[in-house]
C-alpha cells in the first residue's frame, strides 16, 4: 500500500461521511483528555484539541485565516464563532466543503466564513494574502507534507502564524524507533516524523518556530474510545465496509492505541 492520492483520500471521507459522523462528531481529530482524563466524551475532548491549538496562537480582530483540510468546518466554525476574524476553509472533499458552507451559514457565519474545493498541494490563493494558516490534522495526508508548509509559508504574511496538530513519530525510552508495529505506518500510507526534523522543516520554509507540544499522553485515549465506538457501530459499519475492512480497522484503532512511537503534536510557528 502506498499513499493515497489527494483524490482518493476526498473520495474516502465523503463515501464514510455518515459513519465519521458517528464515530467522532463534527471535529475529525484526536481528543484532548487532561491527567487524569475524567469522563470527557470523544466530542468533547475533541474540541479541547482545537482550543488547545488556537491557545498557541494570538489571534487578532480582522485576521484573515486559512484552514488547510477543513473537515466539515467546526474548527474554523469554532475560531470565526469566539473571534472577530474572516476565514476560507479547504478540503479534498467535495461533500465535506458543502456541509462546511451549510453549518458556517446555520451559525451566521457565512459572511466572514466559506469553504472551497482545493488541493493544498497546490494552493489556490495569492503570496502574502493570511494572517492565520491552520492545519489541524490534514498534513499527514499530503503526499509531501513539507510541499505543503512551504505553501503555507508562501500565502502567509509577514507577522503571520501558521498552528499545526499532526501526528508524531516518538522515541520511546529515548530509542529511536519507526513505528513499524502500526501497519499504515509499516506499508507507508502514513509517514511520521520526530519532532526536530519538523522544526528543521519549519526553519527551511523561512519560518520561525514558536510552539511545539508534545501532546501525545493527552490525545492517546482517542483511540481506545474510537474502536470502542467502532464496535458498537458494527452493524451499521457492515452497511458500507465489508466484514474484512471492519476488523482491519478496527484493529488499526487498537495498533495506534497501543504504539508508544506514535504520538502528537501541536505546533505554532512565526513568518518574520
Ligand atoms: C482528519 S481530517 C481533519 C479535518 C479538520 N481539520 C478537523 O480537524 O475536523 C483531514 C482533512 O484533510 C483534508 N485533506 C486531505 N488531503 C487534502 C489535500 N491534498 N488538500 C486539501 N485537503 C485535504 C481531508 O479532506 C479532511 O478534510
């Protein structure tokens, strides 16, 4: 298995959009849960990832923000909602962009707020035109994450910030390690990368890195919650997925759960 092209990975989000819908809610990324984790729903743990990212960053009235692989828009939903600021959104996926205009004009956002088609391999939009760049989770699935930072750092102004969730590769008791035990990671379909050579990436694009977050004790118990939801929508996943692609994901979830190697950060970094 190789990486998924752009266009398969849109493909695959809206033909499972009703059962992403069930298994995480309106934000498709990790949860944040404290030490001890409490009793935090997946919903709401994913809602404190995107909080705890955009506590990484100074947000200003009248910022214009991008948001790279929007999902269906509740973090920029989210951000424009508890901010004065304007905002385009995109995705791969053509059903999720939809949805992510309709719930942006439910909330009465449409007029600082939209989201279009576009690969972020290939960034539609002029140098220097975002005072925010915001990729929560989406980097991963780019055939060349940092292809895709140095877009961010081209659209971004002077004084602009870019904020980042994405997976990270972890020493484990200061080993090295690659993973391999996670069979997306092993088949090359996810690429991870330790935390300084994305800050080394981050310098290359001629930006300045200002946070970086290892969060991953926080954001671990997503998965154990995820194949617990996984299991209880057996029935109504066999309705989209064969029997063999419901254990093989399910089994994936409980690789992540179960990877110390595996881990997340949260990144900000600077354009001077
Ligand atoms: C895990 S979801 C995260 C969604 C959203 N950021 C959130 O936190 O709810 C990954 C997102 O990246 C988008 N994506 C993946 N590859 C992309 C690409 N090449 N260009 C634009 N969006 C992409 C997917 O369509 C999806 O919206």
């Amino acid at each position: 298995m190789t990486k998924p092209t752009p266009f398969k990975v849109g493909q695959a989000y809206d033909s499972f959009a009703e059962l992403l819908d069930q298994l995480w809610g309106e934000n498709l990324h990790h949860g944040y849960w404290d030490d001890p984790p409490g009793d935090l729903t997946l919903e709401e743990a994913t809602t404190r990832l995107t909080d705890k990212l955009a506590g990484l960053l100074t947000v200003k009235p009248g910022d214009h923000l991008l948001d790279i692989g929007c999902g269906i828009g509740e973090p920029a939903i989210r951000l424009a909602a508890a901010h004065d600021i304007t905002g385009v959104g995109i995705s791969i996926a053509e059903g999720q962009v939809e949805r992510a205009n309709n719930r942006a004009g439910a909330a009465g956002l449409a007029e600082r707020l939209s989201f279009r088609v576009a690969d972020a391999m290939d960034l539609p939009f002029p140098d220097e035109s975002f005072d925010i760049v915001w990729a929560l989770e989406s980097l991963h699935h780019m055939p060349d994450r940092w292809h895709v930072i140095r877009q961010a750092a081209r659209v971004l102004r002077p004084g602009g910030r870019l904020a980042i969730g994405d997976f990270l590769l972890r020493r484990v008791d200061g080993v090295p390690s690659d993973a391999s035990s996670v069979d997306l990671v092993r088949m090359g379909a996810l690429k991870l990368v330790e935390l300084d050579e994305y800050r080394s990436h981050l310098r290359e694009a001629g930006l300045v890195p200002e946070a970086a977050e290892d969060v991953s004790d926080r954001t671990r118990p997503s998965w154990g919650k995820a194949a617990e939801r996984f299991e209880a929508l057996r029935e109504q996943a066999l309705q989209h997925i064969g029997a063999e692609q419901f254990e093989t994901t399910l089994s994936r979830f409980r690789q992540f759960d179960d990877e110390p190697a595996v881990g997340y950060v949260l990144l900000a970094a600077r354009k001077p």
